[in-house]
C-alpha cells in the first residue's frame, strides 16, 4: 500500500513538473525549462513503475531525461577535458555485442534449418523493406545528404536484442526471433555496406570496405567472443563440440584479418600485429574468462546475465545522449520532421513485415516475429558506423532518435497482441 501510494505521489509529482515547464515555456524562462523537463522524466519514469503495464516504459522515460540534459547542457557529453566522449561508442557497443553473444550458443543458428520458411522470409523482409522504406522516405522529406543517409543506414541494419524482448512478450515465436536477429548480424558485414554503397551512395560517399571492417569490428568479433565465452562457462558441452567451435572463431578471426590485409594496405607486420591484437582481446580473453567463471560460479549465469543487461541499457544510454550533444544543433532545425521520420520508418516496418507474412500464410506467432524483427534495428551498430564514418553527429540522429522510438513503439505493440493472446483472441493464437 505504501509503494503504491508512493508512485502516485512521484507520479502526481511528474504531473507538476510538467505543467511548470509548459508555465516557464510560454513565459520564455529559459533559466527553468532545462531542469523543469529533465526532472519532470525522471519523476516520471520512477512513477509509473508502479504499474504492471507502464512499468516496461520507465528505461525508455529515463533515456528521454538524458537526453533532455544533452539537449539543454550538451557540453557535458561532448568533451571531458582533453577527451572526447565520442571515443567511448565503439567500446560501448562491443561490450553489448559481447553481452549478446555471451546469451547465444551455436544452436541459435541451428532454426535456419528447423525454421527455413520463417528464417528465409524474414530476413528477406529485414533486408528489403526498411532499407527501401528509409530510402523513400529520406527522398521525400528532402533532408541534408547526411541526415537522408542515417535514414538508410538505420534500415539497412539488422535487428538487435530489443527485438527478441518485444517478441516474448508479445507470445511470439521466440526461437525464430532469436535466430533471425542473429542470422541477420552475421549478415550485416555484408549486406549493410552493399544496400548503403546503392541507396545511401548518392547522399554521401560509401567505403564499402571500411564499413564492413567496421561492421565486423563493432559486431561480430564481439559476438563471437561472446560465443567462445558461452561455450566454455556455460555449457556442458563434449570437448570435441568446444575444440570445433574455437576452430571456427579462430577463422572467422583470420578471415577478418585477411580481408584487411587486401584491402586496407598494411605491411605484413602491421596485418600481423593486428591479428595478435585480435586473437588476444576476442578469443584468449573470453577464453580465460569463461574458465575463471566456471570455477568460481560454477556455471551459474544470472549474476553475470543481469549485470550484462545493466551494462547494455546505459551503454545504449550513453551513446544516445553523446550523439544527441553532438547533434544537438541539427536536430534543434529539424528535430520534430526527423521524429515524424522516424516513426513512418518504425510503424512501416511493422505494419509491411506483418502482412507480407500473412499473405505468405505463415501463423500468428511468426507474422509477430517477423513484424517485430523488421520494424526494431540495430540503431546501437548504426550509430557505431556512424562515428567510423566521421559523421555521427549527422549520420548519426537518426538512429538516435529511432532507438528510443522503436522502444515505445515496439512494447506497446508487444503488449497489445499479449493481451489479445490472454483474451484468447482469435482462437488460433491458442492452437499456435
């Protein structure tokens, strides 16, 4: 009862903040609208946890707090001292790929083969709609090149993890979303750079190359050292199963340095000093690290799992406040036209991955998963391409803007075909 009347009262209190900031807002008084607003989210995302149903949305409320405080105090989050705070994206986003690859083994690829329909229909909806749908729309709204590219560039990368949350809770099929999102990231070195050098190309210059490097270096040896370490701490696998799975890592490790070599220029012992770094920080490390864990925890993960998901949201809160300081002056001109932008991009998604589906004839379940993994990107690896590219204060917002989004969006999608699951409608949601 006590809980109950405190999120009312931090709710009530929300409600307060709001009114003052719209109060100080007409007035003009810019000395109160930054702490008004920014203390109005945060009220509010402590509020409505509270409730069973807004409770999902109180991480999503927080990173609209922050990014408030980028929007009205950005030199906080562009430089400390000598360092700039753009440095920390890429380390950001290998740690939540190596939390992503640290929940996956092997046989989340093994439902391209149980799966093959759901699998091969959904990635061609991943890879075709909302690449297609950003191009159209960054041609229609007619933004700056490098705002149109971050359009395309958000729908030209894969789902992530968020999509795989939406689809539990919508009582979807969560073995195909598991297996398309990480289907579709193995992919992405390639056809992410191919669908920007066409689509992207004429709004900015596309290094092919250097983008899948970066692709590779951001996403897969992370995944991949999440893999290994997964092997060796969690499960109780034959020996014979962990030795071919090193085997693989280690090509997949070389594979990666020998595209670099071909196409960046380096000298032998440059090519092999960086395969040394490679197999030292994604392979020897997690090796290393997933036996202490076994001996220590025993293989027990939901420490280690929980601290993964809290490093993963303010990882994913962090970037977006440092590219929305960033940009903060190009999103002051066409902020509201981007966020309209953005949630055509989203919904679209959504909207086309289901039906297509449906036409197709697939169940339920699976028009949820494919919907889900079309419409929720990877705007984290977007962002991290972004800043390789030199451009992530431009290229850079519309991913910032539409990973919160989708967030909102997404859940209450979820939500809404849960509830109409419980409620037993239709019928066949049940036989499914």
């Amino acid at each position: 009862m006590l809980k109950t009347n405190l999120y009312k009262i931090l709710l009530g209190i929300s409600g307060l903040l709001l009114v003052l900031f719209l109060v100080a807002f007409l007035l003009q008084g810019k000395v109160f609208t930054g702490p008004l607003l920014i203390a109005f989210f945060i009220f509010l995302a402590f509020g409505v946890r509270g409730n069973p149903v807004s409770r999902g949305f109180s991480y999503t409320i927080m990173i609209f707090a922050a990014v408030s405080v980028a929007m009205f105090y950005p030199g906080l989050f562009i430089k400390w001292g000598r360092f700039e705070l753009q440095a920390t994206i890429v380390p950001l986003l290998q740690i939540i790929m190596f939390g992503m690859g640290s929940q996956m083994s092997y046989r989340d690829f093994a439902g391209v083969v149980k799966m093959p329909k759901g699998v091969l229909l959904g990635l061609v909806c991943q890879f075709t709609i909302m690449p297609l749908v950003g191009y159209i729309i960054a041609s229609t709204f007619g933004f700056p090149p490098e705002i149109a590219a971050g359009i395309i560039l958000v729908g030209s990368s894969p789902s992530g993890l968020a999509s795989n949350v939406m689809s539990f809770i919508a009582k979807a099929n969560l073995a195909l979303s598991v297996t398309l999102t990480a289907v579709a990231t193995m992919l992405a070195p390639l056809i992410t750079p191919t669908l920007m050098k066409f689509l992207a190309g004429q709004f900015v210059p596309v290094d092919f190359w250097g983008m899948m490097m970066s692709i590779i270096n951001i996403v897969i040896l992370p995944i991949v050292a999440g893999l290994l370490f997964n092997a060796i701490a969690y499960r109780n696998e034959r020996l014979k199963s962990k030795i071919l799975q090193g085997v693989i890592y280690l090509l997949i490790i070389a594979g990666k340095n020998l595209i670099l070599f071909k196409t960046s220029g380096l000298s032998v012992g440059e090519a092999f000093m960086q395969f040394g770094k490679d197999i030292g920080w994604f392979f020897i490390l997690p090796l290393l690290a997933g036996m202490l864990f076994r001996a220590l925890a025993k293989g027990k993960s939901m420490a280690l799992d929980r601290l993964m998901a809290l490093l993963s949201m303010a990882g994913i809160g962090v970037i977006i406040v440092v590219i929305t300081a960033a940009g903060r002056d190009s999103l002051l001109d066409i902020g509201l036209l981007l966020i309209l932008a953005c949630l055509l991009h989203n919904t679209a998604g959504y909207f086309l991955g289901y039906w297509i589906c449906k036409l197709a004839r697939m169940d339920e379940k699976s028009c949820r998963t494919i919907a889900l993994e079309v419409g929720m990107q990877n705007g984290g690896l977007a962002s991290g391409i972004a800043l390789q590219m030199g451009r992530v204060a431009t290229i850079g917002l519309a991913p910032a803007v539409f990973g919160p989004m989708m967030n909102i969006t997404g859940s209450s999608l979820a939500t809404w075909w849960r509830r109409k699951s419980e409620a037993g409608e239709p019928e066949t949601m049940k036989k499914n």
